[in-house]
RNA sequence: CGGGGCGUGGCUCAGCCUGGCUAGAGCGCCUGGUUCGGGACCAGGAGGUCGGUGGUUCGAAUCCACUCGCCCCGACCA
C-alpha cells in the first residue's frame, strides 16, 4: 500500500476526550473515530488489525474443530423470555418493538438463539459433541461507556457454544477452549492471566476470566508470585495477616465501656488504643427483604460477591439507618453481635480462634470489650472478605498481589442453565430423553486490541507486535526529492510484496521527521528507512519495540526483515 | 441514575467572571517558493449557526432558564 493513497489521519496531540493510553493512541493513530459514546467506526489500520486477530481467532478455533456460524443481531424478544433472561438483563438489553409493536431486542450475546437452533436439529448423542462459534458484533446499552475500546455499547466478540453429554465431555472441551485461548493470545503478543472467576449472570459452575494488567481495567486480580494461584477478587481467598496485637488470654466476660463519638474502627481503634486487629467490624445488610449481621476483622473489607452467595441474594444491599435502629436500638458504628436475636449472624472465618474483641454494643456510645465467638454469640461461619495485597497464599504461603485488569475474555461452564429450561433434548444410547449439557466462551476482540496497545506502548506511540500490526514494514525514503532514494524505496517495498511480506512505503511528500514520527505513532514494527546512506549502498532496519537501527545492503534489505519477521 | 467537568474553524485551546464595533491564537488544510534524517521556513489564502431552544437587554460566545451531547468519579457490568 502507497502511504499517500490511505486516509490515515494521524492526530498530532491528543484528542481532550480520550484519557487512557489505548484510547487517545487509538484516535491519534488514526485507527478509530468516535460516533457517539461508545460507538467507534473503525477506520483503515483498525480494521486491517482487527481482521488479523479474527484470522488468529479464526485458525485457533478451526484448529480446535470448533465451527463457524453466524447468528441474527436482531432477536425477537420471544427466546429471552424463554431463558428468562428478557427480565434479567434489564437495561442492559437494547430493546425496541417493530412496526408491529413486537417487542424485539439487540443480542448481546446468543446463548438464547444458538439453543434454540439446537433444539431444533439435535436429537442424537451420535450427533454430540458440539462446538459453534460465531465472530460478530453484539449490543450492549452500558450506563457507562468509557475508555475507547474498552467499554463499548457495540463490539465485535468471538463467542463458542458447546454442547455434550456429560460433564465429561462439557470438562474436556473446556479445557481445549482454555488451551486454545492460550494460543491465541500468545499469538496476539499479550501478556495475561487466567483467572478462576465469578460466573456472573452468565450463570453456570465453573468459569475462568483471561485478565491483561492494565490501569485502565475495571477489575482486581490476586496473583500469587509463588505459586501462580490466580483469581479475580471477586472469588480470591488467602490467609489473611495476623492481628496486629494478641488477644487478652482467659474465658472472659462481655464488659461494656463508655465509647462516646467513637464510630468508625479507626477512631475506636485510636480510642481504645488497640488495633483495628482487635475490633469486630459489624455490617447489617438486607438480604431478600430480611436483616442479616456480617462480621469480618476490623481491618477487613466484605467482598460484596461472597456476601451475596451466603446470602442466596446478589442483589443484597446494606440496611438504611432507620432499619438498623428498629432491629438493633443503635445506631451504625455501636452495633455488635452479642445479644441479638432473630437476625441471623454470618461471621467471617478470620474470627475463628480469635478472644476478647472489641465489638459494639448495641447501644449508642458503647461498645463491650471481651467478645468471642462461639462463647459469647453464635454464627454461621463463612468466607465473606475481600483479599488485600500483602495477604498469605492458601497454597504456597507467598505473599499475594492485587492487579488491575482488563477482561478480554470469560470462559463458562453453563451446565444445564438454558438447555434445561430451553428444552434442549437429545436421546440417548438407551433411547432416553437427556438434556445436554453446554458450555459458553467469549473473546472480545476490541479488547486484545486495546490491551495489546495498554500493554505495549511509549511516548511516540503503540508498539505492535508483527502478528497484529496493520503493516509489518514501512519503507521510508527520507527525501522524496531524491530520485535514487525513491526508486530504491519502491524496489524494497515490492520485493517485500513479494515476499509475503505486509508492507507500507511511505512516500508522502513529507519531511523525514513527519514520516518517523507517523510510523512511530501507528506502531508498524520494522522500518526500513532509504537515505543518505544509499550512496554506500545501504539502508536502515529499525525495529519499533527496541528502536534499535542496523545498515543493511539495500538489495538485501527485503530478506533481512523477512528474517526479522521470522520467516 | 447520583456527583463533577466540558461543548468556540478539522485538532488543542484563549475570550465568558465584569455583555459592546469585522470572534482570536497555535497546529492542521489549500496555493506559490525555499527546504529535506525526528512533527521546517517565508508569503498569500480558505474555513466558525460560539451545541440547541427560549428569555433578559438598545446589544449575548459572554447573563438566565430549559435542553442535547461528550468526558471523568460512583452506582452498574459476560
């Protein structure tokens, strides 16, 4: 491709609406502009990128023996009702009625529509297992859309489907989506984690996120340097560090003490001079219209995920203060567990073994000192906090990590969650009705693009690896003026062409420096710049990633970067 | 949905508080010339319903009301 003959509108500061790096290299580079929040079309290097990592997706997946369909965006509202999930997913859905005031929506995904097709044509175990996968755009109306391409309302998504007989079957083509995500990732030049992760509203048993650090992410990952034990926050477990202070040893009493003002664990802790360690930190909650007492260490946080699996209800939220007086007769920050009757009380398994801490006392400026669990109050006994960095590994003892992360991509094990109530059937060998069971995989191909450019960039722009990059090489004559330089740089270029190579010959009649600093900012990997050297007969082989620079002959410029390139 | 910020040529922004004559700058763009190894220089030029509507006023980019859009924080979140 003529540099000269593409619209890439490079932008020389950056645009005053995009604030994280993938964002604003994203518009300066002249890959994507913006339609509305959340909505991007994608210009000439977006889409020649993009489609690279479809093929990467695309081969990995035929490589798996996965298949490739195409579902309707477009979806009557009839298959979500049938799942349930018309209610569910609330204002998520795009939802519009057509002319004959049939409710419709946009998909956001086709857990609904590829079991409905399913149930139409399967209807042997001799034709399982399964596997569908479709690279499409889905909808999806975020209250907030943000971040460039990071949080978009329109988005293009690998999403697989299978379907199996048994648990067997669903576990090993999990695992062969897990080692095929693996590869296309590797292959796309990202570095990530997968993650044991929280299934969401997908529902289903077990899922696995693939994580890319980024401070521009949305969510937290515990990562253990050790062992490599890895988990979003949501679902992290540890041991957590040890009080701060001992506990007061012998079998004592619940005594109350004056605590006037003293509301939050801090100033308690300053108060009573022990450590936020020795307190009880007490939380009402309202789960499924009922009060509930949590208990975590005072230092602790509730992991609001973990809360709401013990309490059967996601959607729990932390009691209003004219609620916590009429159950408890006090206020927040002078609650505490002892004496309380008929709310049932969850406490944290940090307590466990723990004496004489200080807990509230149900009682407006006091608080009681000696309170132990088991002895002086009962609980149901549960995970409920949240991992902080520095806390223990549960396998290894090393010392964990808390990342930020972009999700590029979730893997579920559905079960029976829409086959079941679908009506997904099959017969079986006995000639016996049986539900398959099925599994669902997304990527979100937006998002390795994203994360490739958040993971690797500088100040002159996005470093892409060769495998994504819109071109591979970019022939630069430094002075178009200059006859020789040019004939030379088209030569190069050609032969590049015709080594299979993907490649880019600028020749704009622009300074040198525009022309540098352009193809820095694109993030084309190797350069191959024709100047004053030429006389020598060489050119220049500059790698984007290290900026380092080597003389080549001229003639053999093409097959030094196919070297480069590894091939 | 709650909180905050911003809408002025393609981009970045000044002007607004304290209303006043043809609305400015830099970058980009067009023409000509000189240049040519890290976003050149000179000369000339094109380009703006000041987000929209209504109001106040002799007069509104500027003040007021409403409204639309975008960004950020939170809520939310395959």
């Amino acid at each position: 491709m003529l540099w000269s003959k593409l619209f890439i509108p490079t932008l020389r500061e950056v645009p005053a609406e995009a604030e994280v790096a993938s964002h604003q290299l994203l518009l300066r580079a002249g890959y994507i502009r913006q339609l509305s929040a959340g909505i991007y079309t994608f210009l000439y290097l977006a889409q020649r990128s993009l489609k690279k990592i479809q093929t990467i997706v695309r081969q990995e997946m035929d490589a798996m023996g996965a298949q490739e369909i195409s579902c309707p965006a477009l979806n009557p509202a009839e298959v979500w009702q049938e799942s349930g999930r018309w209610d569910v997913m609330g204002d998520n859905l795009f939802r519009f009625k057509d002319r004959f005031g049939r409710d419709m929506c946009l998909a956001m995904t086709h857990e609904e529509v590829i079991t409905v097709t399913a149930r139409g044509e399967l209807r042997s175990y001799k034709q399982l297992p399964q596997v569908w996968y479709q690279l499409q755009t889905k909808f999806r109306d975020e209250p907030r859309p943000k971040s460039g391409l990071l949080r978009v309302r329109e988005f293009m998504m690998k999403d697989s489907y299978s379907f199996d007989m048994d648990q067997a079957g669903l576990d090993a083509v999990y695992d062969k989506h897990y080692k095929t995500y693996c590869r296309i990732f590797d292959r796309c030049g990202l570095e990530y984690t997968a993650v044991d992760a929280h299934s969401g509203a997908m529902g289903g048993s077990q899922s696995h996120e693939f994580m890319v650090a980024s401070d521009a992410g949305e969510d937290f990952v515990a990562r253990c340097p050790g062992c490599g034990y890895s988990a979003n926050l949501e679902k992290a477990i540890s041991i957590p560090a040890a009080p701060a202070a001992d506990d007061p040893a012998g079998d004592l009493t619940p005594e109350e003490f004056p605590t006037p003002g003293q509301k939050t664990i801090a100033e308690l802790a300053a108060f009573t001079g022990l450590p936020e360690t020795s307190q009880m930190k007490s939380l009402v909650v309202v789960a499924d219209g009922k009060p509930a007492l949590i208990l975590v260490r005072g230092d602790h946080q509730l992991s609001e995920t973990k809360a709401g699996a013990i309490l059967n209800d996601p959607e729990f939220r932390p009691a209003r203060p004219d609620e916590i007086r009429q159950w408890f007769g006090a206020d927040a920050g002078s609650l505490g567990p002892v004496a309380v009757k008929d709310v049932p009380i969850f406490a944290d398994r940090a307590l466990v073994g723990r004496r004489n801490m200080i807990a509230g006392a149900n009682k407006n400026d006091a608080h009681l000192r000696h309170v132990t669990l088991g002895e002086d109050f009962q609980a149901e006994l549960h995970d409920v906090r949240q991992v902080v960095a520095g806390d223990a590994c549960t396998r290894c003892g090393a010392k964990l990590e808390v990342i930020k992360c972009v999700e590029i991509a979730h893997i579920f094990k559905l079960g029976y969650k829409y086959s079941e109530p679908m009506g997904l059937r099959v017969l079986n060998a006995e000639g016996k009705e049986v539900t398959p069971i099925m599994g669902s995989y997304g990527i979100g191909i937006g998002r390795i693009l994203s994360g490739v450019i958040e993971l690797h960039h500088d100040k002159d722009g996005m470093i892409l690896p060769p495998s994504i990059a819109p071109f591979e090489v970019v022939v630069t004559p430094a002075n178009n003026a200059d006859a020789a330089q040019m004939d030379t740089a088209r030569a190069i270029y050609e032969e590049c062409l015709g080594l299979g190579i993907d490649a880019l010959l600028d020749d704009r009649d622009e300074r040198p420096g525009v022309k540098f600093k352009d193809a820095d900012l694109i993030g084309v990997p190797f350069r191959v710049v024709v100047g004053k050297k030429l006389a020598q007969g060489l050119v220049e082989l500059v790698e984007r990633k290290t900026r380092t620079a080597a003389d080549v002959a001229s003639a053999e410029a093409p097959r030094a970067v196919l070297a480069r390139l590894g091939r």
